[in-house]
C-alpha cells in the first residue's frame, strides 16, 4: 500500500457513489483511503431520497484529525452541498499544502441536486484556487464556465476558460456527448491533450466521476505525474464498467474491484 488520500465527500447509502466508490476506487489502487463525510444520503440506482448534512464543526474535526494523525499525500473532494460546507472545508484545509482534486458534484445520477444554486460562486472563489485538478462533468463545467458546450471545441474552449478561475488543470469529462467515442479534454499550463475511448452501451454507471476523481487522486498520492495518474484512472474505470455487476432497478454500479497495477500506466485507446 502506497499513497494517503483524504476523500471529503458525501456518503452513499447504495455504496456506488460518493465515499463509498472513492473508499473502493482508492482501495483498488494500492493507496489508502481515509474520510471525511460532509452529509449522509438514502439513495439507491434510482435516484436520491433524502440528504442528511453533517454538523460543520464535527466535519473539520474529522478533516483535522486525519491530517494530524495519519496525515495524507492528496485531497479528493466531492459532494459539499452548500457555501458554508465549501467554506468549513476550505477553513480545514488551509496550510496543508496538499494536491487537491476537487470533484464538484452538483447533481446526482438520477437527477437530484447535491449542490445549493447558490454555492457556485463559493466553489469558485474559495475550492477552485486550492485545487490541483477540477474534474467536471459537461452539465457542471457549463455552469461553472456560463457557456454551453455542444461539442469538442466548445470542450476545449471551456478548459482553458476555467483554469481561469484559479486551478492549473482541469480534466473535462465529455461522457454526456453523443456519439461512439467518449472524448476527455485535459487542460494545463502546458496545452491541451484529448483521451478518446469507445463507448460502453450500459446503464451501470453510478459512480463514474467519484470513481475517476478518486482514482487520478490516488496516482498523485502515490507520486505519480498528472497525466499518467489520469490515464490509468480512465483505464481503471472503463475496466469497472465493462465488468459491472449489474445490480439495481436504475443506474447500477460499477465493479470497484477491478484492479489496475498501480506500477503500471494503462492507456485506452
């Protein structure tokens, strides 16, 4: 086991999202996995029935008694659900000095909001600075960015837009793109690279972001440049849905228990 990863994320109670996929993910990797939960949730592949926050002050208590105990070698977050969790986490992380690969989860699989209208501009002034890598999905990096984005220019075009606001790379997710292949654009201070993989005609995808945001920050804990850390997480999470247990009514979950070597980089493609 190699590499220390804080998740601050919300919990699944369906296990295919949220903690529980980055707690697998992570796992799967050869790293380690500890946790802060910002809020519990009723969900299964159907959707979201309820969202439970958790106190602000016991959150920052889990966040600094990972960091002054076990301590950690990159930050994951996920779901934080409001301007005053974005603000308690950024609070608890300031000094630390850690990568940080912020998710910024903003609607469920089925639909569910699980981010205040309201917090965007505080996930832009305050998470986005601190991250090493903003991994949105289309729907998210629009609302982050004001524009639309029908297709891979406009992907591009929206990646550079937002390293902008304060973080020096974002991974943007084109899963939500018609068409045979998958396409993700990885912008940097050093340009623009596409990863293209084919589609996989499946409904079993719950959890594919948490899954991928935690797996590239597992790379990077284990010392792993960027862009090798996000090859092998794409490799990692195309392997999982390809052998997805397909369980659920709804949108089922991937197989966290594929493993990936964590020596070896595994390009798709």
């Amino acid at each position: 086991m190699k590499g220390r990863v804080l998740i601050i994320a919300g919990s699944d109670s369906g296990g295919g999202a949220g903690i529980q996929a980055d707690i697998k993910a992570v796992t799967a990797l050869g790293a380690y996995a500890a946790t802060a939960v910002t809020a519990l949730t009723a969900q299964d592949t159907l959707g979201v029935r309820a969202v439970h926050p958790v106190p602000l002050d016991f959150l920052q208590l889990q966040i600094r008694m990972s960091l002054e105990d076990i301590g950690a070698d990159c930050v994951k977050t996920g779901m934080l659900a409001d301007a005053a969790t974005i603000d308690a986490v950024c609070d608890a992380l300031a000094g630390a000095s850690l990568p940080l690969v912020a998710d910024p989860v903003m609607v469920a699989k089925g639909g569910a909001p699980l981010l205040d209208p309201s917090a965007v501009e505080t996930l832009k002034r305050r998470l986005m600075p601190l991250a090493t890598l903003l991994t949105p999905n289309l729907p998210e990096a629009e609302v982050l960015s004001g524009m639309s984005i029908p297709d891979l220019p406009a992907m591009r075009h929206a990646a550079e837009a937002l390293m902008t606001l304060g973080v020096p790379a974002v991974l943007l997710k084109g899963g939500h793109l018609e068409g045979p292949l998958v396409q993700d654009v990885l912008a940097t201070e050093d340009g623009i690279e596409v990863f293209e993989s084919p589609r996989i005609q499946t409904r079993h995808t719950h959890g594919t972001g948490c899954t991928l945001a935690s797996s590239i920050a597992a790379g990077l804990a284990q010392g792993m440049r960027l862009r090798e850390a996000v090859l092998r997480a794409r490799a990692y999470v195309g392997a999982a849905i390809r052998s997805a247990p397909g369980y659920g009514k709804g949108h089922g979950p991937l197989d966290h228990t594929v493993t990936v070597d964590p020596a070896r980089v595994a390009v798709l493609g």
